[in-house]
C-alpha cells in the first residue's frame, strides 16, 4: 500500500520512507520545544518567587 501511495505522489519507497521519517522528527522536536519553554516559564515564575522573598527579607534586615 505504501508503493502505491508512494507511487501516486511521485515518490519512490524509499522518498516516502524519508519523509515519514523526517515528519516523525520534526514531530519529536516539537514536543522537546514545548517541554523547554514550559520549564523556561516555570523557572521564571521560582526566580520571581525568590526575588519577592529577599525584598521581604531585605525590608525587615533594614528595620532592624
């Protein structure tokens, strides 16, 4: 079925074979860039929790 296929689009076995191949990884890349920006946002919103603490914390070092 995939000959035929393949056949119809112009391509040989082995073109299909490529291209589903190269679909796969560009599928798998997207996920990856998803994962990535999804810890970048979470390490953002940790480094800002942190940074309000230590304004708290600098706020009562100077009263004292």
């Amino acid at each position: 079925m995939t000959t035929r296929t393949a056949t119809m689009n112009g391509l040989t076995k082995s073109e299909w074979n490529y291209r589903e191949r190269i679909g796969d990884s560009i599928r798998q890349l997207d996920v990856i860039h998803k994962d990535i920006v999804r810890k970048r946002l979470s390490s953002r919103k940790t480094k800002a929790r942190i940074d309000r603490k230590l304004k708290e914390i600098q706020t009562i070092i100077d009263r004292v």
